[in-house]
C-alpha cells in the first residue's frame, strides 16, 4: 500500500512535544514571528483565522502579540490529535480559540466562519494542494491567506525517505513530501479573484544555525528532517528548501 505521506507525523513524538514545549514555554518562533508581522502588514480588520497544521497553538501568542489592527479568533486544524488536545487544555476559557482534528486534504468543513485561511511550514509535506486552493476559491468569506510554503520557478514533487538503512518499499513507505510549488500554480488553482504576492521568509541565520531537535543526540540521521542554513539558504539533508511567504487577498 502507498501512503499519504503523513504517518511520519503521527509517529514522530519527539517533534510533536518539541512543538508543545514551544507553546509551554513561550519560545516565539522565527516563522511564527513573521507569520504575526505578514498578517499585520497584509490584513486588516477582525481576523477569524484558521491555522493548518497550527498543532497545539503556538504561533497564537506570537500573533496576538504582533496583530494590531482588530479583534482575532483562532482555530488550529491538525491531523495529530495530541495537538488538538494540548492546546485545548492550555487556551481552556478562551472562547475564540478552538482547536480541531481535521486534514488540509478535506479543508471545506473548517471555513465556514473563517475569513483568513494560515499555514505554516505544513503545506509542503501534504500530499496535494488541490482540495485547498479549490476551496479557497469558492468560499467567499475568506479575504486573506498567508502561507509559508516552498515557491520556486516550477513545480517539483520530493519524496525523502525517512530511514537510514531500511530500503524496502522505497518511496512508497516512510517518506516525507517536501513539495515545491510556483507562482504560477498557486494562481491558477485560485482563480482570477485572489491577488497574490510572493514575500522573502525571515529568519534569524545564527540562530538558525545552533537549530537541533532532541532527537539528533541519539539519531543522527534525524537531522535530514531539521532545517540549517547553508550560506544564506536554508537545507534539509540534501534539499534546498525555498521557503517564501505567500500573501494573499480577495480582490472579487
Ligand atoms: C512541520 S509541522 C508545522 C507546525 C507549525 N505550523 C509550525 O510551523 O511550527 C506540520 C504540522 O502539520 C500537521 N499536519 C500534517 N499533515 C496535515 C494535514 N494533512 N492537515 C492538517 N495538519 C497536518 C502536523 O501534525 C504538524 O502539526
């Protein structure tokens, strides 16, 4: 059987718990804090926003600290349920914040009272982004999206394989998509309504540079799965990872 490529995120603990504790502790991410300034610069109004792949919440203190300009409520759609009930535990009391179990696959039934769609760092491993930009086009609530993503010239499909020494059914098992789009294909897929801008990710390189996960200590092939930057690109193993930020807003 061929997977979806998302049991890796289900099976990966340490990462899952890595995410929490960022939320536990108050760690402000650099993707997070550029996904607060990008919302403050590109939206305006009262946000009711929707995060895929948000996992426990962490990116909603970074932008609740950086959203100036109205009212936000926030709902994080994960496919990991300890995420979901994470972050229900720590915004317990907080009305317009919600969190939910649910797939980018089949996006429709998150958006109903949304009216700006997020994701960060999540789409580039989902199998496809047709459910989404398809949905996106019909809902005419939503006003803004703000991804970060992979964008290059051209569009490229890029199966890693998770395993160090284990080959069998290669490419079909224990793999993680890491997906590059272009520009082009992001407007085709939402249609002549949406502007669209493609902006540079902004990261810390220093900081970027000390970057390990827990897990790298014991498994040193883990950290084909951590990000590092090589003069002034960001790596995963093998792969160049064009990370841009993908501003978007309801022009019809
Ligand atoms: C790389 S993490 C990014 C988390 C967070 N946005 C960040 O930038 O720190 C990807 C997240 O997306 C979730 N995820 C993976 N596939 C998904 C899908 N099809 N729909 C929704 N969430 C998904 C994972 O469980 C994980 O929480």
């Amino acid at each position: 059987m061929i997977e979806d490529g998302s049991k890796y995120f289900h099976e990966d603990v340490q990462y899952s718990d890595a995410l929490k504790a960022r939320l536990a502790q108050g760690v402000e991410m650099d993707s997070a804090k550029a996904m607060g300034q990008y919302l403050q610069d590109w939206c305006g109004g009262d946000l009711d926003i929707v995060d895929f792949g948000g996992g426990p919440g962490h990116y909603l203190p970074v932008i609740r600290s950086r959203y100036a300009k109205g009212r936000l409520s926030y709902k994080s759609v994960d496919i990991d349920a300890t995420h979901v009930e994470f972050g229900k535990r720590h915004f317990a009391g907080q009305p317009d914040v919600e969190f939910c179990v649910g797939s980018v696959m089949t996006p429709e039934p998150h958006l109903a009272r949304a009216n700006c769609v997020v994701s960060a760092n999540t789409l580039p491993h989902v199998p496809a982004l047709a459910p989404l930009l398809a949905c996106l086009r019909e809902s005419k609530n939503i006003r803004y999206i703000v991804f970060r993503m992979l964008i290059g010239n051209e569009c490229v499909q890029i199966k890693k394989h998770l395993r160090a020494d284990h080959f069998e059914h290669l490419f079909d098992r224990d793999f993680q998509f890491n997906n590059i789009y272009s520009a082009d294909y992001l407007a085709h897929g939402l249609g002549p309504d949406w502007a669209l801008e493609i902006r540079p990710d902004i990261f810390d390189a220093s900081r970027l540079e000390q970057h390990r996960l827990p897990e790298q200590e014991t498994n040193p092939f883990y950290g084909n799965r951590v990000s590092r930057p090589v003069n002034g690109m960001i790596f995963k193993g093998d792969i160049y990872m064009p990370w841009k930020f993908v501003l978007g807003r309801r022009i019809a």
